[in-house]
C-alpha cells in the first residue's frame, strides 16, 4: 500500500513538515517536535484529497468499496448456493484490506519513528500508532461494521436465539460462575454499561481501551461487594486477582445480560483489526479473553 520505498517515504514526510510549516506560520523542529505537532502534520497529509499519502487511504478505502460492496449486492439477488460462497469471497477479501491496513499503520509509525527522535520510543510510537489508526478508521469504520454483521447472519441468528432465551437468567443459572463471584442479585451492573460503552465508541482504539475498562468494573465489583460484606483485606485481594477462567465465565454472564446481538460482528471485527503484536498486553489479553467468553456462548447456544 505504500507509494514509496522507506527512504523515498522518510524525505517526502520531511519536505511535507515543512510545507506544513510554510502554509501554517508556524516553525517545526525536526529535532524537537512535540507529539501534538506532528500529529497535526500526519493528519493534514492524510485528510487533504491531493496528498500522496492521502491518495494512499483513499485507494485502500475506495478498493474495499469497489471490492466488496458488489459482493454484497450479489448475495442478496442470489442463490442459498450462491450465497455461502459469496459469504467466503468477501470474508476474505475484508480480511486482505485489514491486514493491508495494518500493515500501512505499523510501517509508517516506523519510518515516523525512525524520522523524528521525539517517537523514538515505546511509549510515544503507541500513541502515534493509535492517532493513524484514528485518522484511517474514522471514515471507514462504520462501513467495516455493516460488512462484518452482512457476512455473520448465521451466527447473528444463533446469538440472537440464545439471547432471548437466556438475557434474564439470573447468575445463579451460570454452572461455570464460581460461588464467590455470584455476588447477591444482578451483579456487575457496572461491567455491563462498559460492555454497552464498547459498543457505543466509535473507533477500535477506543473500543479496545474500554475493554480494560470492562476488566477492571469486574473486578471492583468484587472489591466493594466483599468490601460491604465486611471481608478481610486479604480474602478481597484474593478473589479480587481472578484468574482467566473465572474472568471468561463471568463475562458470559454480563454478555447475556446486556442483550446486544451486534456485539458478536463487532468483536470479531476488533479481534480481526488488531495485530498479534498488540495482543500480547493488557488490551489484547482484555479483547482476547472477551472473544473466548462469547466463543464459549456461541459454542453452548
């Protein structure tokens, strides 16, 4: 996806710093840039229609359209036959464009990286990995929403089953919730509005981020309610440092509880836009452990 080779890109961004500096009356400092500044020249590059690597998200945009959106167009006048394999055709072709799409973001953080010294870091190439991602999927994300949920309706269908039968068991219908965790009547109220606030977000870096979010409401719903029960600090300390297991059973729970079929399509599109680099943190263990919970769902129902 990108135009220019790793030096041919590195002197492009260097002479667009400074046109960006000359149209906006402003000096940058390759050397000394802040992050706020050369976010602003990334995002002026990227949003003006004219611009290289403007064009270059507009390519990756306009192919996804061009390439899917006639897929969709023939499923709904097709066959049963010719649907499941059409079903095939754009699942993989949305899976191409996203891995090109990650691709596009990690290799232009390294040659930014590589660029300004100021992102010669861990912590400020996270940042700037997260404001491309928003750049890019601002304007392409709710398409890739409608996409994903056209091509899951088989397992909407079956989600959408077993959450009229079960949204309003109580917690004490779930076998795999362990004892200590049932905590009294409607528990975890908290994790399932941040589960709802996943869903309300608009981008994936925030979605993601609000899966910690949902992590940690868990988890201080356990705090104060033993906390209430009048429990030693130790005990609370330990059943607040639940392992993966009862993480996954208790968000089964808080699933079900929320009742919102989309949010199947949306967490398989999340877990299909994050690289396997970035699964290995907080977020990716959070996002990782969510899709186990709602595979476990999806394989009961």
């Amino acid at each position: 996806m990108i135009l220019y080779g790793k030096e041919g890109l590195m002197k492009k961004l260097s002479s667009e710093v400074k046109k960006y500096d000359t149209d906006n009356g402003f000096r940058v400092d390759k050397k000394l840039a802040s992050e706020a500044q050369i976010t602003a020249v990334l995002s002026w590059c990227l949003k003006s229609e004219s611009h290289p690597l403007g064009n270059i998200m507009g390519e990756a945009q306009f192919n996804f359209h061009s390439c899917i959106n006639p897929l969709i167009k023939k499923m709904s006048q097709g066959s049963a036959k010719d649907k499941h394999s059409l079903i095939s055709s754009i699942e993989s072709g949305a899976k191409d464009v996203m891995g090109d799409i990650n691709d596009f973001l990690l290799n232009l953080t390294r040659v930014l990286c590589t660029t300004y010294n100021v992102f010669d870091s861990e912590e400020s190439s996270v940042f700037l990995k997260t404001r491309l991602s928003d750049v890019f999927f601002k304007t392409i994300f709710p398409s890739l929403k409608e996409i994903y949920s056209s091509t899951k309706q088989r397992e909407l269908s079956k989600f959408r089953r077993y959450l009229g039968f079960h949204y309003r068991d109580d917690i004490n219908q779930y076998p795999d919730v362990a004892a200590n965790y049932k905590l009294g009547t409607d528990p975890y109220q908290s994790a399932i509005s941040a589960l709802q606030a996943v869903l309300d977000a608009t981008l994936p870096s925030e979605k993601v981020s609000l899966l910690v979010t949902f992590s940690k409401c868990i988890e201080s719903s356990i705090r104060q309610f033993y906390s209430e029960q009048g429990a030693p600090p130790e005990r609370i300390e330990k059943l607040a440092g639940f392992p993966a297991d009862d993480f996954v059973a208790i968000t089964t729970y808080v699933i079900t509880r929320l009742n919102r079929e989309t949010l199947l399509s949306e967490l398989q599109l999340l877990y299909d836009l994050t690289p396997e680099y970035d699964l290995s943190g907080s977020e990716g263990y959070c996002l990782t452990n969510v899709c186990i919970a709602m595979n476990f769902i999806m394989q009961k129902s």
